[in-house]
C-alpha cells in the first residue's frame, strides 16, 4: 500500500513564476492537508480539503496561495508570483476521515522543497 | 499556538533507554496526546498517542501522568535511527479540531 505521494520532491523558481505542489493521499483516503514548514520552525497548517471541497483554509496566506482537491486527481497547492519568503519544505498528509468522531493519524508526504530565487 | 511544551534538544548514547519529556498544563479532558517525530528530509511519522492510560506499541511507550498535564515518550533502546525532531501535539477530536498544531519539538541526538 502505497504511502502519501508528493511531486516534485524539489523545486526552484524565479520569483514572480508559479508554484504547483502535488500530494496523492494514500489509498482510501479522502481527506487531504498542506503544512508548510520553514527552517528550524515545526509545522504550520494552511488548509484541509476533502473531495472537491475546501473544509478550512485558515492557514492559508490570502494572497498567491489556493488549494484544490479534484474529484479525480491528486491535491494541488498553487503558488502564484513567488517570493523568496516562499521557500520552505511543503507537506501533504491524508486520513481517511476527519477524526472528529473516532481516532484517526495523519499521514504525512515526504515533502516538497521550494526555492525560490 | 502550541499548547505544548518541549525542550529544544537532549542527547542519548546508542543502545539506552530515552526519556522525552512534555509539558501540557491547560490540556483538556478530551485532548489527546500525540507523538510524532521527523527524521532529517523527511515528513512527520507517527510514533504513538494515548490519552490517559500508558500506552505501548513496536517503536516506544507513551507514560501519561495522572494528572495529564505531562507525558513522556519513552524510547526503550534508542538506536541511530531514532535521531530525528520529536513533536508532542494536543489534538480535541471532539470539537471538531483536526489540524495538528506542531511546537518546535525536541531534536534528539544519539550518540554511537
């Protein structure tokens, strides 16, 4: 069984060009999150998706940063017009539901890194 | 923010027994603890959560003090693999809070 999946592992970008992140959650998964990581920082969560849907989007940067979750196809994290303020480790997990009734982990991807220069 | 609280790094010689520690003072009776750890380029890996009662698994053992509001993870015989960022989170899975909020974590260092 195929873990969580993330493309590409490494990405560098001029500033001011467009970022796509990909994440393919694990098999009967249906619930999808994007943490951003900076160095030496934890994690930080921009937003959880399920099929098609947008749950929660509080972590995300209201600007240049969008998020989809297609009914067919992996996750994508768009950057648009990046700055170097952007580069940081991104990473995707999925569960195969919220957790808001039952125990549940998150499985994380092995992360994108951005560089942006 | 973090509703935990961890020290910045420890350091533990192969082949011993690691005690990580973590501070939650406000936990709430419905949070559970999680422990996850990073391994350097990689994602966060689950390693164990409980509640209120110890818990073991295959990587390590999780002691909840009884009044919760510290926990310990306990890696048995730590090894060189087990170098990574240790992150013990709060998650209330009834209110509907299903994001992690990591902390800074512990870096742990093994020695050989």
């Amino acid at each position: 069984n195929a873990g969580v999946m993330q493309n590409p592992r490494h990405l560098v970008r001029r500033r001011g060009q467009e970022a796509r992140l990909r994440c393919s959650p694990m098999k009967g998964h249906s619930h999808v999150y994007w943490y951003r990581q900076l160095p030496e920082e934890g994690l930080k969560f921009m937003v959880y998706l399920q099929k098609e849907n947008i749950i929660d989007e509080s972590g995300m940067p209201k600007e240049r940063f969008s998020a989809e979750f297609p009914k067919e196809g992996p996750s994508i994290l768009r950057i648009q017009q990046v700055v170097r303020g952007d580069s940081a480790a991104y990473f995707c997990a999925s569960s195969p539901n919220s957790g808001i009734s039952s125990y549940n982990e998150q499985f994380f991807g092995p992360g994108t890194r951005l560089t942006v220069l | 923010d973090a509703k935990t609280t961890q020290p910045n790094s420890m350091e533990s010689n192969e082949e011993e027994p690691v005690h990580l520690p973590c501070n939650h003072s406000t936990i709430s009776g419905t949070d559970y603890i999680h422990w996850y750890r990073q391994l350097p380029s990689q994602g966060p890996e689950y390693v164990i959560h409980g509640l209120t009662s110890n818990v073991n698994n295959r990587m390590a053992s999780l002691a909840i003090a009884e009044d919760r509001k510290s926990s310990t993870l306990i890696l048995h015989r730590a090894t060189l693999r087990d170098a990574a960022v240790y992150y013990c989170i709060l998650r209330d899975i009834t209110s509907g809070t299903y994001k992690y909020i990591f902390g800074t974590g512990t870096r742990l260092k093994v020695l050989a």
